[in-house]
C-alpha cells in the first residue's frame, strides 16, 4: 500500500498532458512485450494499467482513447507476430471485443474516481453551510506538519517550548505631567465641593 501511494502522489503532480503521454508510452511498452512473446502467450491484461491511469487521471475520454490505442496495439501485435487465422475477420472481432472490454473499465475506473472524490469532499464540508469542517482543517494541519517535517522544521504544542512575554515596565509619567494632573484634579474638586455647598444654600427652608 505504501509503494501504491507513493506511486500515486507521484503521478497526481504530472499534467494531465503528461498522463496521456505516459499511457500511451505504456500502451507502446505493453504491445512491445506481446509482439515479443509471441500469440501463444496472451498478456491483455497489462492494457489495462495505462487505460486505468488515464481515466482515473483523465476522465471517461482519455481512458475510451487509450482503451482504442491498446486495442490497435493488440491488434498489431498480433497480426506481426503471424498468429494464424481461417478468416480475416476474426482478429478484427477479437480486437473488437477487447476494445469494448477496455472501454468498460475505463469507464467504472471514472465513475469510481468520480464518486470517491465527491465522497472525501462530501466529508470534509459541513451539510448546511457547505464549509470545511473539523476534518478538512485536520487533514490541512496534518499536510502542513509533513511538509515541515519534510523541510527539516520541527513542530511543537509543548508549553515549555513556548517564548514567555518580557514582563512590561510601569509607565512612569513626567513630573510636568504628574503635577498637571494634580491641579486639575484639586480644581475638580474645589469645583465639586462649591457646587454641593450652593446647592445646599439654595434649598428651601
């Protein structure tokens, strides 16, 4: 499962125009080691790793173009390598058929991708507001603490590891200021202390 995976993440960083290239090169490969081996032996299979790579990747067309270029491919390779036939069009009917085979695939590889992806996102969103939910910013924590891992950072929760805040210094006033205040203050209460004793002069008896 780990080389799988690798292998995966590998191929999700190629374009898709990359992809393609790549299938095709497989398909070449793949019709190569059947016209070397010869008809006795059938290795139909193996076209189905580049047509899976390019519908999963690519989508229903990439995986029904390369399904069509393996099934020439077989069919090359199988008239090359002198594979005898009481009729003509009985190689033509089996590359048919395999092309139809591979075409199926291609297409349950996409609605598989399809499906799986609309899955992970259905899981990372919440229903009602369509956000990212506490998955999606799990899956982004735990991405971002492999790449620092990757990058040679280390990463910690641990209290102690923390720095602690300089304690800040009291202000501390100009004597200007101090005395200022001070003035307005005892002007503010000789204000005050006027006011409450004309207030008392000016009740009724």
């Amino acid at each position: 499962m780990g080389l799988l995976k690798s292998v995966g993440d590998a191929l999700q960083r190629v374009p898709p125009p990359g992809l393609f290239a790549l299938s095709v090169g497989g398909v070449a490969a793949v019709s190569l080691l059947d016209f070397l081996v010869g008809y006795e032996i059938s290795v139909s299979l193996f076209y189905l790793v580049p047509v899976a790579v390019a519908a999963w990747y690519g989508g229903p067309r990439d995986g029904i173009a390369i399904a069509g270029l393996a099934c020439v491919g077989w069919y090359a390779a199988d008239v090359f390598s002198g594979h005898p036939y009481q009729h003509p069009a009985i190689p033509v009917w089996n590359a048919a058929v395999r092309f139809g085979f591979f075409a199926v695939v291609a297409g349950l590889v996409s609605v598989y991708h399809d499906a799986l992806r609309r899955q992970r996102q259905l899981l990372r969103t919440d229903p009602l507001t369509g956000l990212a939910n506490r998955r999606a910013f799990g899956d982004a924590l735990a991405h971002d603490l492999a790449l620092a891992r990757r990058r040679g950072w280390e990463a910690t929760s641990s209290p102690s590891s923390c720095p602690t805040p300089a304690p800040r210094a009291p202000r501390r006033w100009p004597a200007s200021s101090r005395a200022s205040c001070g003035r307005r203050s005892s002007r503010a209460g000789g204000r005050s202390t006027a006011a409450s004793g004309w207030s008392r002069s000016r009740a009724p008896a």
